[in-house]
C-alpha cells in the first residue's frame, strides 16, 4: 500500500522528509519569535514586541505552507513537536542577535532542501523553494540592518531606538 501512494505522490521520500523537518522549524522559529515578542512586551519594548508578533505568525505561516503543499503533492505531512525555547534575553542587541541566528539556520536548511531537490528531479518543489529564498533575503536584511541600528543609536534612547527597528524594511530586491 505504502508503494502505491507514493506512485501517486510527486514528492520523493527524501525531500517529503526534508519538507517536514522545514516544517518543524518554521515552527520553531515562530515560537522563538514569540519567545521574543513576549520578552519585549515584559521589558517596555511595544514596538520591538509588535515585529516579533508579526514575524511569530509569519514563520507559522511559512511551515503552513509547506504543510498544504505536501498535502497537496500526495504527500505526508505531520504536525511537529516543539521543544520548549528560551524565554529570556540579556538585551535587545541578544534578541535580535537570535533572530539573526535563526534566520540564518533556515535559509541553510532552504538551500540544503534545493540541493536535494536537484538530486531527486524534483522541479516542482524546487520551483516553491525559490519563494522562500527571496523570503530568507529580507528575513536576514532585516536583523542585520536592526543590529546595525542598535549599534548606532545610544542606549539611553532604547525607547526611540524600539519605535525604529520596528520599521525596518527590505526594499532592495536584486531580482526584479
């Protein structure tokens, strides 16, 4: 039985295995994120709070997307256990050193999952990847640009400095 569903899957079981660890880790870096927010909330920081929310959600998103694509291509899909994260920080340079951190992490895993991908033929997958590529340029801009920031402004202005990184976009896409 197992052969003849994965006859009518397009997804190789190497990449359906990858796809679900992505999806774990979007996970957890929504639960980071809101590790995150929640620390900002408890220190003052409503701006810094509000992007970690947003960005909690958004990394939900992404693993949902994963999620309804395996579903959708035939595959299996499972839901993800999350291990418990950390929820304090020594400052706010710590919080967004770990944003960093983690989107770094995932846009390695991206671009591991792409070279699986290649191996396999699976053009399909790959194709959806490159949505998340582009994702993972802003995602990085994002905390490096806000760890620069940190850097320039003093730290007697944390609550101008929170009102700022909040409004940090991505504007430079080289690809259009």
């Amino acid at each position: 039985m197992k052969d003849l569903v994965r006859l009518r899957s397009s997804v190789k079981e190497s990449v359906e295995l990858a796809l679900n660890q992505q999806i774990q880790m979007e996970m957890i870096s929504s639960s980071k994120y809101l590790a995150m927010a929640g620390w900002c909330d408890r220190n003052g920081l409503d701006h810094c709070a509000g992007f970690f929310y947003n960005q909690s959600e958004e990394e939900r998103k992404h693993a949902m997307k994963f999620f309804h694509y395996l579903c959708d291509q035939g595959g299996t899909a499972y839901s993800p256990e999350i291990p418990a994260v950390s929820q304090e920080f020594d400052s706010l340079r710590s919080v967004f050193e770990g944003a960093l951190d983690q989107e770094i992490t995932v846009t390695d895993s991206i671009n591991r999952i792409i070279g699986i991908c290649r191996r396999e033929g699976d053009y399909a997958t790959e194709e959806l990847l490159k949505w998340y590529v582009k994702e993972q340029m802003e995602e990085e801009y994002i905390a490096r640009r806000c760890l620069e920031l940190i850097d320039q402004i003093p730290a007697d202005q944390i609550y101008y400095l929170d009102k700022k990184l909040a409004s940090v976009t991505y504007d430079g896409n080289p690809f259009e």
